[in-house]
C-alpha cells in the first residue's frame, strides 16, 4: 500500500525538457526529433478516429486497473490536477511539451484516473460498477446463469444481473440529469420487472419451439445472452429516462476551444441514450453469437465434453475472452463527446449564434457510457 505522496511512480518532477509553447491554431502534437518530446495537453490516442478511440477504451476498461490502491488512485489524481493545472488555457494554441518518461508518468496516471473517477462529478466510480470490472463482474452473473436449473434461480440470476445493470448505468450516466431516489426506485422496479419478463419469456419459450432438438440446444444457449442484451436496453432506458424527456445540456465551442452550454435537449437525450444502447448490443453481439457456436463445435470435434464441470468451463472460457475482447470496440464505435447538427435538434436550436453573433454550425453533448 502506499501513501499519498509516497508512490514514486507517479512523480512528475519538473525537468528542463519540460516547456510551454504558444503555437498556431493548427499545431499538431509534437512527437518531435526522435519521438523524445510530446504536447500532453493533447490525448495520448486520437479520438476522433475508431482506432485513436479502440486504443483508449482498450487502456481505460483493462481490468489491471482494478488492483490499484485507494492510496495510488489519490496519487494519481494529484499528478494530473497538478500537471493539468500547468497547462496554458487555451489548448489549442498553447502546448506543454515534457519528455517522453514525464509523459508516460502522466498517461499511466490518467489511465487509472480516468478508468476509476466519472468525468464529470469526479468521484470515484465504485469499483464492481467500472468499466474496467466489467468483464470480471459480468462472468460472475454468467456462472450463475449457467448453472441456473430450475426457475426460480433463473429469476434470481437474472435479478442480479438486471441489478449490476442497474448500478452500472447509475455510476456511468452523464451527471447532467440527476436522479432523485424515488425515482432511482421507481427506475429499478421498473428495469428489473422488464427484464426478467423479457429474460424468462424466452428462456420458457424456446423448448415449445417447432424445430429439431439440435437447433433447440443452440437456442437455449443463447437464450441467456440475447435476452440480457434486450433486457439491457430496457434497463438502461429505464436509469436514463430524464435524459429521453428533459434533455441533456449541449455545448458549441468557440475558436479557443472554450465550451458554451446554450441548454438542454431531449433530441440530443434520445441520440445519447441511443448511441450507449447500441454500444452495449455490440458489446452482446459477439458474446451472444460466438461461444455457444464455438462450443457446440468443440462438443462435436469432442475436443470438450458435452456436459460437466469442463463443459462449463469451456464456456465461461469463452464468453469472458469475448467479453474482454469485444468491450472496447463497441463502446469505441461512437465518440464520448458527440457531435450533432443544431437542424438535427428542436427548432430552438436551428438558428443558435455564438458570442461573436456568428451561426453554430456543430454542437456537442455528452453521452456517457
């Protein structure tokens, strides 16, 4: 364990390599020379591209960051208030040029800050409802559901998993819309009593299907996952409902980079809450679709036995590897700070000016995740 101040690690000494530049608008970040300095004010991985964002999510989601301490995490928070506190205020002129081990000190940091700390409360985000945990906390429920026999530990899997659902949109929406408790509640009932129709429909359904007993197998194995991909959606509905029917708060920025809120929208609500139900589909897709097949032609290569403890673990094998590899691509697949067309919004927005009188032709918003 380490104690604030005590983790050498994550010490950002000044350094005569250490400066600030003023720059052209357009400066790009500066892996000068020999790759031996870097603007750090810039992100480390470009986020306006699919890879820049895959790299980001592949960083912020790895489930490493979950070993850290609560005394590392305080560090790590310091490093980058301090380091930040530094840079020049307009960002897309100025640079804070470090050396190359100063900044990989200040990424690593900012790694496990913005793995563990919401972006816009700054707390820190409960450890089982991280992203980063999401892998660990998610085989947990699917052992469960595996092993689930009889109806009514199928009601309680299904329960806790629509519960860790609940939590983890609840750590991870936009702190723009809080929500009172009652309305968590309500929210909660809500999400849950859904799901579980949803989750219990299909598994009770699938054996009255008119098809042969081998197609019904494959079903019953996807039953579990495409039930909790649709339960999902309902779920995060359900948690983020004030977001679909008072907005969230849209921003333009000017030429500094300085943003402007010019209020809130329900249209750029539904494209938020959209954009993060489609992430998490994506993110089911694959864990839905690839193990039970993998599996089922593992079973008739006999490569795995049909049923038992092995079975068992060969699927769990293969769901928390599809798990970990497909998580941050489908939350990379649309930017954490979306854009969006003022047409595109309610006619308020149409016509919005700056504070040079000058029209708003991109507006951003938040998503969350």
């Amino acid at each position: 364990m380490h104690g604030p101040g005590q983790d050498h690690d994550l010490q950002l000494d000044s350094d005569p390599a250490t400066t600030i530049r003023m720059a052209s608008k357009d400066a790009a970040l500066p892996a000068q020379g020999n790759g031996s300095s870097f603007d750090i004010t810039k992100d480390k991985f470009n986020l306006t591209t699919f890879s820049g964002r895959l790299q980001h999510f592949f960083s912020v989601t790895s489930p490493l960051t979950l070993f850290a301490s609560t005394s590392k995490l305080v560090d790590a928070r310091k490093l980058v208030d301090d380091t930040e506190a530094q840079f020049p205020r307009d960002r897309r002129r100025g640079q804070y040029v470090v050396s190359r081990e100063q900044a990989e000190k200040y990424w690593k940091a900012q790694q496990l800050v913005q793995s563990s700390v919401h972006p816009d409360t700054g707390d820190v985000v409960p450890l089982p409802f991280r992203m980063a945990s999401f892998v660990p906390t998610n085989l947990l429920v699917v052992a469960g559901m595996l092993g689930a026999n009889t109806l009514r530990s199928t009601i309680f899997w299904q329960w806790a998993n629509q519960s860790l659902n609940v939590l983890v949109n609840y750590n991870n929406a936009p702190a723009t819309s809080p929500l009172t408790m009652t309305e968590i509640g309500t929210a909660y009932v809500g999400a849950t009593s859904a799901a579980l129709g949803i989750a219990i429909g299909m598994t009770r359904g699938v054996p009255h299907l008119p098809v042969s007993q081998g197609t019904k197998l494959v079903l019953g194995r996807l039953v579990p996952f495409f039930s909790v991909a649709t339960a999902g959606v309902v779920n995060l509905s359900c948690m983020r409902w004030k977001e679909l029917v008072e907005g969230i708060p849209v921003y333009y920025r000017d030429e500094d980079g300085e943003r402007h809120k010019i209020g809130d929208s329900a249209a750029a609500g539904r494209r938020a809450v959209g954009l993060t139900a489609a992430s998490r589909i994506l993110t089911n897709i694959p864990t839905l679709i690839l193990p039970p097949l993998m599996l089922s032609y593992l079973q008739r290569k006999r490569i795995v036995p049909a049923s038992g403890m092995w079975a068992k673990v060969a699927d769990l094998g293969l769901i928390g590897t599809s798990l970990l590899v497909f998580l941050p691509p489908a939350l990379a697949s649309s930017p954490q700070t979306s854009t969006v067309r003022p047409a595109a919004l309610e006619s308020r927005f149409h016509d919005v000016k700056d504070k040079e009188g000058r029209a708003v032709e991109v507006l951003e918003f938040n998503k969350g995740l």
